[in-house]
C-alpha cells in the first residue's frame, strides 16, 4: 500500500473517507464507502437488507451497511499492513 521504506518522526497524515449511503426500496441499504489514504484507494460496497418481520426504520439499515462497509475497508487495511509489512521484511 505504501512505496516509503522509513517514516519522519511527527509527519501527520490526512486521509478521507466518504460513505454514499443509497436506499434501494424500503427493505435494503446499500453503501458504497472509498477511503484515499493519498498513497491508495480502497472501496468497500455492501448492503443492509431489513427483516420482513422488523419496523421500517431507515436509519437502521444505515447503520449496518455503514459498520460492514467500514469493516471491510478495515479488513483491506489490515491485508494491505501485513503485505506491506512482509515486502519490507524481505528487502
């Protein structure tokens, strides 16, 4: 994920996230969430779909594609860490 083979003591780093969060029908949330950390871009998309037996609260949907989608991304920075890690071990 990265090409920097040493880092600069108190170098601060801004990276974005955007969650476009999209109500297909009544029953399912789909979010499409990218985060640019300047070196890399990684995109989740995932949904949320309602059971038929619970109330209609948009917001609930919401939250449970927004908190996959934000898990994915944080499982792709994770597999992103040890690649990177690994590469640098063997160099």
């Amino acid at each position: 994920m990265t090409n920097a083979t040493a880092t600069t003591a108190g170098h601060t780093r801004t990276w974005n996230l955007r969650l476009d969060i999209f109500e297909q029908d009544a029953d399912t949330t789909v979010v499409h969430a990218v985060l640019d950390t300047e070196n890399n871009r990684l995109v989740s998309r995932t949904s949320a779909h309602r059971n038929p037996h619970d109330r209609p609260v948009p917001e609930i949907g919401d939250e449970y594609a927004a908190g996959r989608a934000l898990l994915a991304l944080g499982r792709q920075l994770l597999d992103a860490g040890a690649l990177d890690s690994s590469t640098n071990a063997r160099q």
